[in-house]
C-alpha cells in the first residue's frame, strides 16, 4: 500500500452528477494505479438539501460504475464535534479569535469598504481584542488570516495559483450558533482521513486558497491539488439538462455498460497519447495528474456511442449476461426465465457486435425475449400482404427432416427459394418477421439454430395461420 489516498466528497443533494461520476473516477484512477486508497466522505452539513434518497443515489451510482471504496462511507455531519475542536484549538494558539459584530455592523463596514474603494479583505475590529473587552453577546469565531505575503496554490492541473494574503477574509470557522461552517469541515476532514491528494471540479479551486488557510494555521501538510476542468455540452455550454443527460443513472438507463463509462469519463478532460479505447487495468497505470487538459472537455455521445461498441463486443458473454441482468432490472422489466438464459448465451456471440448500448442489445434478441404468439412491430404489420406468404407452406414441412445446422438450412432454404423462384432476399423478411416480429434481427439462420427446430417450426406454423390472406 502506498501513501497516496484520494477521495470523493459529493454533497447529497440530488441526483448524482455525471462531473461528479467523472471527478470520482479520476480520483479512483489515480488511487486504485498506486496501490493507494480512495475514500468517500458524503457531505452532508447543509440539513436542508440535504437527503437520504440523494446519498443513496451516489452510493448506486459508485456501485454501478465500479468505484470502490476503501472503508465506510464518512459522514461529515457526523463529525461536527471534531471540527469545533479543531475551531477551539486555532482559537486557543491565537490563530483564531472571537468577532461580536453584529450582522448590520458586518454590513456597514463592508460598504464602508466599498465607499473608500479599500482592495484589502475583510478584518474584525475585534481580531486584536483583549478579552477582558469582551462583552456577553453572541460571537462567531474567525481566522485570523495573514497580513501580508501570497499564497500559493500548487495544482497540478492549473499550476501555481498565487492569492493575496490581504485579499484573503477573516472567514468565519464557528457560527454564532457554535455550528462549523463548510470550509472548515472540508480541511479538517481532508486532514484526519489523510488525504493526499485532493482531485475536484475547479469551481472548488477558491475555496483551496482558504483551506490553505487552515492547514497552515494548524501546520499541517498541505494536500496536492488537482482542480479539473468542468465538463461542457455539445454546444460548448456547462454541462445542464439542456444540452445533455447530467445524472449518472440516466446513462444506465440509456444502456451504457458500466466499463465504456468508465473508458469515455476518463478520456472526458484526460488523454494517453491517442488511446480511445482501454481497459480499467490500462487505465489505472496510466492515468497521472499531468495530462489532464486545462480547458472544459465536451461531451459527445458519438464518442461514447463507439467505446460502448467496443466494450459490449469485448466483453464475454456470461459477464455482459450479468449486465443485461442488471439493466433489465433498473429499467423496471421482469428478469430473465431461465430458457431465455440459455438462448442470450448463445446468440450474444452474434448480436454483440455491432451494438451501441444494452437497448439495442435486447432489440437484437427480441427473436428470444418473444413469448408466442409473437407480436409484430408496426412497420412489419403494415407490410404484411405484400410479402409471398406461400414459401411457408413449401419451407415448414421440408425443416422437420433437415439436419439442424447452419449450411443444411442454408441450402434447403436456397432449394426452396429455387422451386417458388423467389430470392432468399425477398423470402428473408417473412423468416424475420415470424420469427421475431421484426425487420432488424440477426440472421435468419443464426435465430433458427438459437431457437431450434420445434420453436422454428411452432412459430412459422403459426405466423402462417394468423396471416394467411
Ligand atoms: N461537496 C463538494 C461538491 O459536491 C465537493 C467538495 C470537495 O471536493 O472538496 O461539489
């Protein structure tokens, strides 16, 4: 185990986010590649956003991607009781000190800034007070940030990010209510679960200055940083329910296999070299801090289209069997019987190859899923009369005696398409549409072996009783 530990911190407050998917990722990548550990911390300290459903919407939605994590989850409003710990400690070292302005004295002397167009942050009368003026009135506790000098944030990303101490605020670390606010969480969590390297969104990259501020009142190790690009739609906007699907279940619901998320979200904002393509172990060796980009990345369902491609091709068939299992059960739809098993089993080996999700995988084997009587898709019913119903009459008896087996049943079918002197092409779309009720199916003979001989024959047997003339 090395010492390198990452972590994902999402606010529960909805549903889970696909930046959110991403930035864990990452984080996961970054970890599970150094033989390191990545933890979860749910934030969770804004009582009235947050909800139970929100959390276990992230908990699914890491199981569904793959991102394990080391330990329990942790949660941070459990910990309120450390953080004004650690509030009281910076107070007690001088660090910190307790402000009784009142919230119309804050605001006079912000505007009085304003007016005297001041560039400096904001300071307390109160932050060089002796106690002995203290008068017995509610007080919020506050750093004392530093006067002068820079900081300098060190992100790996967005390189070194240098900040004002003077434009830095006296922010508040405990409410009035004795409550800690967020930013002293965060620190102070990052701190006690070790964490060394912190991978986020860069709309954090503000708050890193100010965290820096309490590590550095605490001496303690400041993390390194990764602040990423957010991620934009198609049309170059943040990433919204207008220009795209934002929440992680909606992919699964789309019928993405986890793995090809995990393939595009890497590749959404970080590259190896022209890689498209590439396993979790490939991932994991080569994903660094280095060759993220520095501008927002666009999602592109295309892109995404194609990797699912490949990974549903790739994957064997009793894993990708598990994950049809799996999708049938988000999408709300009855499992599997086991006869339908054992067909998936063995028709996956051709209806895997040129699918882009697990919706057109399942519409490739609708030949298996249909129960007869076997219902037609709408396009096919309205063909129907058009099509030389007769060759049934010749074909059926004729499958009783063939040996069931790819080229005997192609050339029995070509015989027969000889005698009525039709084309197979002209004969296919009423093998497609009897065997599946659909025009988009495999082959017609790769379908007849899956099925088998009394399941072909019942099913033309009955097409030709409901549909002749
Ligand atoms: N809770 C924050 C969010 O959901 C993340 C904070 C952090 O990573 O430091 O965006």
């Amino acid at each position: 185990m090395s010492n390198v530990v990452t972590r994902i911190a999402p606010s529960p407050t909805g549903d889970m986010h696909i930046g959110t998917a991403r930035t864990a990722l990452f984080n996961w990548l970054y970890a599970r590649g150094r033989n390191g550990k990545f933890l979860l911390r749910i934030e969770d300290t804004d009582k009235n956003r947050s909800t139970d459903a929100a959390q276990d919407a992230i908990l699914d939605g890491m199981k569904w991607l793959g991102l394990d994590f080391d330990g329990e989850p942790i949660s941070q409003s459990k910990r309120a009781p450390r953080h004004v710990e650690i509030a009281n400690k910076l107070l007690e070292t001088g660090k910190a000190y307790k402000c009784f302005l009142t919230e119309t004295e804050i605001n006079d002397l912000r505007n009085l800034a304003i007016n005297n167009k001041s560039p400096s942050a904001f300071r307390s009368p109160w932050r060089n007070a002796l106690p002995s003026t203290f008068p017995k009135k509610p007080f919020v506790i506050r750093i004392k940030a530093p006067e002068n000098g820079f900081t300098v944030i060190k992100d790996e990303v967005q390189g070194d990010i240098v900040i004002k101490n003077s434009q830095l605020d006296d922010m508040i670390l405990l409410r009035s209510d004795g409550s800690p606010v967020y930013m002293l969480a965060v620190a102070v969590d990052d701190h006690d679960m070790g964490v060394t390297h912190i991978i986020r969104g860069d709309d954090h990259l503000n708050n890193a200055a100010r965290q820096n501020l309490i590590y550095s009142a605490l001496n303690w190790a400041i993390p390194v940083y990764a602040h990423i690009p957010l991620i934009h739609g198609e049309d170059g906007k943040k990433l919204s329910k207008r220009n795209a699907a934002t929440s992680v279940i909606e992919y699964k619901k789309m019928g993405y296999p986890a793995a090809a998320m995990r393939n595009y979200l890497a590749r959404l904002g970080w590259s190896h070299g022209d890689d498209e393509f590439f396993t979790d172990e490939q991932a994991k060796t080569w994903f660094n801090l280095q060759s993220i980009g520095k501008s927002p990345s666009r999602f592109d369902f295309k892109k995404l289209s194609n990797i699912s491609k490949l990974h549903i091709a790739n994957t064997d068939n009793a894993a990708l069997l598990h994950e049809l299992t799996g999708y049938l059960k988000a999408m709300g739809q009855p499992a599997f019987s086991q006869a339908q098993l054992n067909s998936l089993l063995k028709s996956l080996d051709f209806t895997k190859n040129a699918v882009k999700s697990f919706s057109e995988l399942i519409e490739k084997n609708r030949f298996i899923l249909q129960e007869r009587p076997i219902s037609l898709e709408p396009d096919i019913e309205e063909r129907i009369k058009d099509l030389p119903l007769n060759v049934l009459k010749i074909l059926t008896p004729q499958l009783q005696n063939v040996r069931w087996e790819r080229n005997y049943l192609e050339e029995l079918l070509n015989l027969v398409c000889e005698q009525i002197e039709l084309k197979f092409r002209d004969v296919a779309p009423i093998l497609r549409a009897a065997l599946a009720g659909s025009s988009k199916t495999p082959s017609v003979f790769d379908m007849m072996i899956v099925l088998g001989r009394v399941e072909t024959i019942g099913r033309l047997i009955e097409f030709e009783d409901t549909y002749k003339n």
